[in-house]
C-alpha cells in the first residue's frame, strides 16, 4: 500500500496538483506502517519543504513505529523535530493536541523503556512536566 501512496503524490503532482497535508500523513502513515522508514521520513521532508506543517500525529506514528524497530533514537528524534517546529510539548493549545503531544511523549518514553534507556526516559518526564 505505501507504493500505491506515493505513486497517487507523484500522479497528482505531476498534474499539476498540490497534495494536502493530510494527503502527505496519510502516505507517510502508510509507508511507517510498512517499515519504510526513510520513504516516511523523505516525505516529511517534502512536506516541510511545501511549508506544511507536520502534524504532531503525525510525528507521533513514526515514533511508534521507531519505537516498534527498536529504533529509540529516531524515536526521540521526533520530539525534536516537533519542539523545533515550534511546538511546545504537553502544551496548552487544545485539547486535541495535548492529547496528540502527551501520545508523542508517551510513544518515545516507551521506545526508551523498550531499550532500557531508562536516564532518556527520566529525562523525558522531566521535560514534559516543566511544560504542564
């Protein structure tokens, strides 16, 4: 399936259309449920090239996904990556996205504790509740 969404992004582009971001979570969705990792991430990339904002569920499934792969520090990664979008983690915006931030905080404290990384994990709480 994750072929099938990046031949739809190539098709529509190449017809002069611009994919949504939601076009882009779902292609990078399916290529993470694929374990095609780097195809996800490429993605993002063009997304942010595009200026679209990548969605902290976004984020939030490539955690998992790393986290799955035992693939803890891209699974941080994610949190970096979101903080450095300019969004605050555990954050007061909605409610809504304090639940998508506390599943992203969620998905690489789990990814730590996966790999016994346990001083990345502490440290991650830390964070998160200097931000509540």
């Amino acid at each position: 399936q994750w072929q099938r969404a990046l031949s739809l992004l190539v098709t529509a582009s190449a017809i002069g259309l611009q994919a949504s971001a939601r076009t882009f979570g779902h292609a990078i969705n399916a290529c993470a449920r694929c374990s095609q990792m780097e195809k996800a991430l490429e993605l993002v990339k063009e997304m942010r090239s595009q200026g679209m904002r990548v969605a902290c569920m976004i984020r939030t499934g490539l955690a998992n996904e790393f986290s799955e792969a035992g693939k803890w520090q891209e699974s941080l990664e994610q949190i970096v990556e979101h903080r450095r979008d300019g969004k605050v983690l555990i954050s007061r915006h909605s409610d809504i996205e304090e639940r998508a931030e506390a599943a992203l905080f969620t998905a690489t404290t789990m990814a730590c504790g996966r790999e016994t990384k346990w001083e990345q994990a502490v440290q991650l709480h830390r964070v998160a509740e200097l931000k509540i």
